[in-house]
C-alpha cells in the first residue's frame, strides 16, 4: 500500500481509457487498452491483490490485446468519419453516465473508511477464511483456498463461461474454407514478413513458457497463481507461436478437433471431481470426502488434493478455450494461415 | 493525506466507468463499444479491490507456511481481505469472455454488412 | 449412493455434463446430440419435481455446495417460490428441447453440436440462478445464461442476427455489471454474500444511501434483464432474429427468471417493508409497469410482422408481472407469481406455433399465416388456446392471473394498473382476432402458385400439418394452459400462498 504509486496511477488511467476510446486508429486503440490493463495490474498489485493482478496481466494486457488486433486485422483499421450527427446518442450517453455517477458518489459517501481494518467486510467473514484455510484445507494462499475450495462452485461455472464463450466463438464465425465473403480494404501490414530471429527467440521461449505455466498451476498453493492463470500462460505459449509463424504452425501440432476435446476434457475433471465426491456420499464439490479413496490422506489433505486436481482442470480447459478463440478470430473462422 | 485518498479511489472508479458507460451508448463504432464495455468491467473491479485493500496489510498468502512445522497464531489485521480478489478473478475472467463473444459477433456482423459503424449498419438494415 | 437429499445439486450437475457429453458426442456423430439433450432435461426435470415435493411437504431446503456451512461456502436454497419457477423452468426446458430438432436441423445444420451444447447451457445458467442463494453465484450463472444467449442469438442464418445479437450484447452487459455493482455496494456495507446473512444484517443499514443506491442499482440491472420499458430496446429484435429453437427456450424464460430475481431480492434479501416502505413508496414503479403495458400493447398493434409482435407482447406481460410485484398486497403479489407460470407456457405456446409457421411458410410476417387454419388445424387450434390465454378469456390460465392482478389493483386504489390491465386484454383481443381472421378467412399463401390468384375460400386446401416432434409440445404446452386454468385455485393455495412474504 504505497500511496504514491496509487495515486500516480490512478491519475494516468483516467487519460488511457480516454485515449483508447478516443482515437481514430484501432490498432492505436487495441494497444493503449492493452496499456491500460497494464496499469490497471499494476495498481491491483499495488494494493494487495497479486492474483488478481497476475490474472489481469495475462489475460488483459495480453490475450485481451492479441485478440483485439487479431480482429481489427480481419475489418477495417480505421475508425471511419460520421456522415450523420449522433446528438441524440451522445446526449443519451451523457445522462446516462452522469445519472448513474451521481448516485455512485452519493453511495459512496457512505462507505466505511477505506483500507481500515475495521470496515464490514474484514471483520465479517473473510477472518474466518484467513484464520482457518491452512486448519481446514492446508493450502497457504487464501485466494486459492476461497476460490477452489470454499466458493469451488462458483469457479466451476466460471471455468464453464470460458468453455462457452469458446463453443460461442466456434459456433458464430467457423466456417469451411471456399465460400467468398465480401472484403473491406485491410491494411497489409509491411512489417509482418517472417523474420527468424523472431521465430527462433520464440520457438526457444515456448517450452519455457510452458514449464512455467505448468509451475504456475502446481505452485498455485503457495504462491500467487493458479489454474486460470496458469492455464492462460499456456495457451499464450501457442499464440506467440502462431503470431511468430502462422496459425498453420500451431493447428498442426494442435487441431481443431484436440481443442474442443481438451476443453471439454478440463471442465469434465472439474465437474467429475466433485460428482465423485457427490457419488462417495457427501454434497457436491466436497474434496474431504474423496479420502476414503485417496491412500493415505486425511480430509484436510484430501482437500488439498482436491484443489489441485480442479486446478489442473481449470488450467487444461483454459488453454484450449483461448487457443479456440484465438485461431477463430485470427483466422476469421476457416482455420487457414491466420495472421 | 489519507483521507483525500480514500475519496479519490472511489471518484476515479466512477469517472472510470462512466467513461465507460458513455462509450458503449454514445460511440458509433462497433469496437469502441466494446472497449467501452471493458473498460466498465475493470472499473467495478477496481472497486471491489478497493473495498479489499488494508492499510499495512501483506498480500493474503500465510507467512511462514511454506515448509513442514507449526504456523503461529495468523492476525487477520496482517493480510489483504481475500474474498474480493477471488470474486474479481471470476469477474476478469468473465469480462474476457464476454469480448471474446464480442468479438466473433463484429465480425461476423463485417463479414455480412461490410462495415463496423453503427449508423451504416442500421441504414442498411432499413 | 445419491439421495434426494443430494437433487438440489443433481438438477443443475446433470445438465452441466451433458454439455460436455453432448460436445463430445458430437465429435463422433451429430445424432448422438438430441437424445442426450432430452435425456439430461429429463432428469432435471424430475429431479426439479421432487425437490418441490419434497419443499411442499417439509418447508424450504438448503443444501451446501463444498459441504460449507454458509456465509462461508455457497448455498442452494429452494422455498415454495423458486420451486415452483425450477418446475417450470425445466419443464419449459424439455419441451422447448423435444420441439428443437426439425427447425435446428433445417436452420443450423452443420452446428448442432455447438448448439445444442450452449442451449443446455443456457438452460443450466436459468436453473443455476433460480436455485441459488448466494448473490455472486447468481452473477456467475447470469453471465453464463447471457453468454450462451448472445450466441445463441447470433447464430441464425438469417442477416439480422448478428447485429440484433450485439446490441443483446453491449445492453445487457450493462445489465449484469450493474447487478455485479449493487451486489459490491451491499458487501461493502455487510461484508457477506449470502442471502439470508444478508437478511440478518441489513435492517440496521437501511438509511444509509449505499443500501439504497445498491437497491437502484440493483433493480436496474435487474430491469434492462426482463426488458422493463423503456430499457427493452434490445428484446424485439433479438427474440425476432432469432433461430426458431432459441427463441422458443429463451422467450419464454430469460424474462420471467429476472422477475423471479427481482422479486426474491424484494422479498427475501432486502425485506418487504424495506422494499415498499424504506425505500420510497412503491407507487412509481407501477406507474412505470403502467406504461410499459401500454406501451408494449401499442407497439404490437403497430407491427406487421407476426414475431415481432410476440416480442412486443412480452414487454406488456413483463409489465404485469412488475406491476404485480409493486402492487404491496397478497392478490398482486400472487398475481405476479401466477403469471409467471402462465406466462412462461403462453409465450412459450406461442412461439411454437411462430416456429411452426417459420418452418412451414419460410418467413413469420402476417402474409405468411394465410388459410394455416385450414392447413394445420392442429397447430391453430393449439395457438387459439395460447391467444385466448393471452386475452385473458377462462378457463385458460391467464385469465386467471389477470384476475388476481385486477383483485390486488382495486385493493390498492392503483386505478391507473386496473385501467391498463383491461387495455391490454383488449388490444390483445384486436391482435389476435386480427390474425385468426387472417389464418381462418383468407385464402391460403401464394407459394401454392394458384392460378391468376383467384383462390377461393372453398379451394380444397391439403392438410399439411407440422412435423410431430414440433406439433406434440404445442399441444402439449396448450393442454397444460387449460389445465393450469382449471387448477389455479389449488395451485394457489398449495404453492403460491406460501411463496408470498409472511404479512400480507
């Protein structure tokens, strides 16, 4: 809690987000948005919350951006000029927004002081959750604990949002390659020619990326970190390579039909895991049951385990969603070379 | 010092998500909404990390836990309120959904009209 | 092995793997999709009739998620209220599903699976949020719901989709951000999320402006979900445009779930006397619900298109169920949570028979229903039903609601609801004497290719009824009108009485 860097960032935020709305050029836009998420992880880093912050960075700031521009490559690039006023939208828009400020600040007069330790939700529940995760569930990282095991259903139709807005993006821009479609102008970009140091470096990076996204998902109970964000890094491996080559690249040593059945495969475990505890005699989703499966282990360990075998999970479903999602944008839906 | 703090994070998250708001009503291009959507997203999350932050507090990861042996006595004072940060993790993750979603549709919407402005698109639909 | 204790978990847990059963399965071979479809909505739905056996005879359940007491774990908590909409949901569900094949197969076939995956989806999400008791897990399955509805919306061949889609999108993300916002509000005041915790500790904050803004807030997110006038610029066009079998599951439904939102976060987070009292008199928001009937019943008299002014109707019907809500007393209340029932089975008889008319005729604007009665006198038998229900004429089952409406307006002196109710039921007459006249009187459509048009009305038509899979829930759906006609009066006094807060 540095309140300088709170207060340096929270100033130069106000001026990006007006940016990236503001500009004419989306590819300007896509990339002050990404800079935007960037400082959005650093002040979320700032105040305490690093998994937050880490999930931001590699899902904002990155995949966020890559899809962004993914997109905008397939339309037009620029931001084109209004033939017609839109008084009435702007006017629309400005109530709107002013109306719903106002009562925003009116509620906000009412907070409890901020960063006490005394407001509501401290003293309220998550005491519990901070003085008994490593009694009930021996996993240090608070977030992980709440998030996998103590709320594990909410992660778990979390987990299934991503597995449908993959099947949302298959099912809405997929298509056989043949059929024409009407083309604007794009803007060929000189600067995408294939370069080998580029592809070297990020042949090298990859399996790098990988292992640490692998530690990421292991470690994520005594670090910050976790599945999604594990499973992000993983799935941000086979974009760089795509992005360095071509989607062809990636699509070989990872089809179409091996994403859908490994995002398929991840929320499976997470769902299975909790219905073998549903089948093992306790409520869904409850991990100390499966010890009487688990040799030796305790329920509180079982619950550890448990954690870790959503996680993974999690992580599995992750990557091939945003792989998915990136070769359906990229390629606008037929799968050929990509950007 | 303090305390003008404690205001300005509330006043920035409203600025914020009324830039927002304004951008997914007022602007005609299609992928300015969306950043407009996003960026109202992430200032409800800022709130919510707002509403977790603690003045002195660690990062809520249990100190001293890492190896085998006896963990003592945890002060819930010493760490960052957790709840909020798992609740805005599942917020991120459905905010890139949502774009994701978004996305696809834009272009689909250009692969049929041609265009991504709002206005053309409605002309050619009258 | 699985008791009925374990149901609550089981109605939401079966249709979750059988989306990724379906995926799957559909990577082998796309005919494996439908049966598993309807094997897990049936499952649902049982498991959904149980579980209300089981409240109506021993009071409300909770079942804990994780085995997590709450505020510290998730919980499910079923009373009279959200059985009964769990009931119709499913019900909904499986009918809608049965219906789905022939216009899914005619209108999307090379994406069944994909299909068939998010509309199970869909219908998780809609279960999901009924039954939960935790105000962010209802968040997660709202955006899951809106997530699968915006593709599923903008999956149809038909041009307009895509754009009616986006619109879906960027209104209702609005919608669900601002449920996200009040829901911060209420837990900074509280410091907990779970309903009933948060029963317990709000009475004391009830004065301060952040429990009354989370309240606005909250009901307008609420508001822009079940397309309350005038934030209901996004549902004509997204119900229009449609493929056939997504309209048919989300008409029905996505609207009466917020209502049911709405009306247990009245009821059972903030309280009554909070709701109609503290917070401001509650004769504003039937004023609004006022409008929004007028309104919508104006608009669809305005419409040349046949889906669209189904769409129209169903802002009006929102309107009811609002105005029902905000009425303060026990016949408006029980109004209200009739209506749901009856709506969700009107809306959704008459979509099918939109549907029918999509598939048979190729288009759904006026000239597309001439001479049906004739051509499908099953399928127009089943609709008059629907509209009567609509009209409000008995024994169907909306006159029913209407009348507890009526009851709980002239108890409450809200002359002006009264008024708007008896104008819609009229204008509903207009429209749907409107298009019987077409469907009954007019010669049959030009795709028949008679000569020189001199069709007459004695022209020997040949009966060409709609596919069974697709006729059988229409007559089901309109059976189901008149029975729940016939029995609203023990509908009322076994479940519905129950439903309505204690005080009324």
């Amino acid at each position: 809690m540095i309140w300088q860097i709170d207060l340096i960032v929270l100033a130069l935020l106000v001026p990006c987000a007006m940016a990236a709305i503001a500009l004419k050029d989306m590819m300007s836009a896509a990339i002050t948005f990404g800079a935007y998420s960037f400082l959005m992880c650093l002040l979320w880093t700032e105040m305490g919350a690093v998994d937050v912050a880490f999930t931001e960075a590699a899902v904002g700031a990155g995949i966020s951006t890559v899809l962004f521009i993914a997109a905008v490559h397939h339309s037009r690039r620029r931001v084109a000029k209004r033939r017609v006023g839109r008084i009435v939208f702007k006017l629309l828009g400005l109530s709107a927004a002013g109306a719903i400020g106002i009562i925003l600040l009116w509620a906000a007069s009412d907070f409890p002081e901020w960063a006490s330790p005394d407001i509501p939700p401290s003293r309220h529940l998550s005491p519990y959750y901070i003085t008994k995760t490593l009694e009930d569930t021996a996993v240090p990282n608070i977030v992980t604990s709440v998030l996998a095991d103590y709320r594990g259903f909410d992660t778990m139709f979390e987990t299934s949002v991503i597995f449908a807005a993959g099947m949302a993006v298959a099912m809405v821009l997929r298509r056989r390659r043949g059929r024409e479609e009407r083309t604007g102008r794009r803007v060929e970009n000189g600067f995408a020619r294939e370069s080998p140091i580029i592809q070297t470096i990020c042949r090298l990076l990859a399996p790098f990326m990988q292992l640490f996204a692998l530690y990421v998902v292991a470690h994520g109970h005594h670090s910050p970190g976790g599945g999604f964000q594990g499973g992000v890094i993983l799935g941000a491996s086979f974009i760089l390579l795509a992005l360095a080559y071509d989607l062809d690249f990636v699509l070989k040593r990872l089809n179409e039909k091996w994403t859908l059945i490994l995002a398929n495969v991840g929320v499976l475990i997470y769902a299975s895991i909790g219905a073998l505890a549903l089948l093992l005699g306790g409520n869904f989703l409850d991990y100390s049951v499966l010890s009487r499966i688990l040799p030796a282990t305790t329920p509180v360990m079982a619950r550890s385990h448990g954690m870790l075998g959503v996680e993974i999970g999690v992580a599995i479903t992750v990557m091939a969603i945003m792989v998915l999602i990136y070769a359906n944008i990229a390629s606008n839906g037929k799968y050929d070379k990509g950007l | 010092m303090e305390d003008i703090l404690a205001r300005y994070n509330y006043w920035i998250y409203v600025l914020l998500m009324m830039i927002g708001l304004y951008a997914m009503i007022a602007k005609n291009n299609l992928y300015k909404k969306v950043i407009g959507m996003s960026i109202f997203q992430t200032a409800i999350i800022v709130f919510y990390v707002s509403i977790a932050a603690k003045e002195g507090a660690t990062i809520p990861i249990i100190q001293g836990a890492h190896g085998a042996g006896l963990v003592p006595a945890i002060d819930p004072a010493v760490y960052v309120n957790p709840l909020p940060h798992v609740l805005m993790l599942t917020a991120i993750v459905v905010g890139v959904s949502t774009l994701g979603v978004a996305l696809a549709v834009i272009l689909r919407i250009y692969r049929q009209y041609g265009t991504v402005e709002e206005d053309r698109i409605l002309e050619k639909l009258r | 092995m699985i008791g009925p204790e374990q149901y609550p978990a089981v109605m939401i847990v079966v249709p979750l793997l059988a989306a990724f059963a379906i995926n799957l399965a559909g990577l082998i071979d796309r005919r494996f999709c439908y049966p598993l479809l309807l094997l897990a909505l049936g499952v649902a739905a049982a498991a959904a009739l149980a579980v209300l056996g089981q409240v109506m005879r021993d009071g409300p359940i909770s079942y804990r998620l994780g085995g997590w007491p709450p505020p510290m774990g998730i919980e499910y908590v079923v009373d009279h209220l959200n059985g009964l909409v769990l009931v119709v949901t499913c019900v909904v569900a499986f009918l809608a599903a049965v219906y789905s094949k022939r216009s899914v197969e005619r209108e999307l076939p090379d994406k069944i699976p994909y299909f068939y995956t998010l509309f199970i989806l869909a219908v998780t999400g809609l279960l999901g949020m009924t039954i939960t008791g935790d105000a962010f897990n209802l968040y997660v399955l709202m955006e899951i719901t809106a997530l699968t509805n915006y593709a599923l919306i903008a999956a149809g061949r038909a041009d307009r989709a895509p754009m009616a889609s986006f619109t879906y999108i960027i209104i209702g993300t609005i919608g669900a951000s601002f449920y996200l916002l009040g829901v911060g509000h209420l837990y900074i005041m509280t410091g907990s999320l779970n309903m009933a915790d948060l029963r317990t500790i709000l009475p004391e904050l009830y004065t301060t402006h952040a429990v009354i803004a989370s309240f606005i807030i909250l009901l307008l997110g609420l508001w822009i979900k079940m397309a309350f006038f005038p934030l209901h610029g996004w549902l004509p066009n997204a119900y229009t445009h449609a493929p056939t079998a997504t309209g048919c599951l989300i008409a029905p439904l996505v609207t009466k779930v917020s209502v049911y939102i709405m009306a247990r976060l009245m009821f059972s987070v903030y309280s009554p006397e909070f709701s109609y009292r503290v917070f401001g008199p509650a004769e504003p928001v039937v004023w609004m619900a006022v409008a929004a009937i007028v309104a919508g019943s104006l608009m669809a008299l305005a419409q040349k298109d046949f889906k669209k002014m189904l769409t129209y109707l169903i802002v009006a019907e929102v309107g009811y169920m609002v105005g029902g809500l905000w009425l303060a007393n026990r016949y408006g209340i029980t109004g209200a949570v009739l209506h749901i029932v009856n709506d969700a089975l009107m809306t959704l008889c008459l979509f099918f028979t939109a549907g029918i008319v999509v598939y048979k005729m190729k288009g759904h604007a006026f000239t597309d229903l001439r001479g049906l009665f004739r051509k499908m006198p099953l399928t127009m038998a089943a609709f008059t039903v629907g509209a009567l229900s609509m009209i409000g004429v008995p024994p169907t089952a909306g006159f029913f609601s209407k009348w507890y409406l009526l009851l709980g307006a002239i108890e409450a002196g809200q002359w002006g609801f009264m008024a708007a109710l008896l104008f819609s039921s009229l204008i509903n007459a207009v429209l749907f004497f409107k298009v019987i006249e077409i469907a009954y009187f007019e010669p049959c459509g030009v795709q028949h290719g008679h000569d020189g048009g001199q069709a007459a009305a004695h022209d020997v038509i040949a009966v060409d009824e709609a596919p069974f899979s697709m006729l059988a829930p229409l007559v089901l759906v309109s059976a189901a009108l008149l029975a729940i006609g016939i029995y609203s009066g023990s509908l009322v006094t076994n479940i519905i009485q129950y439903a309505v807060p204690a005080g009324f």
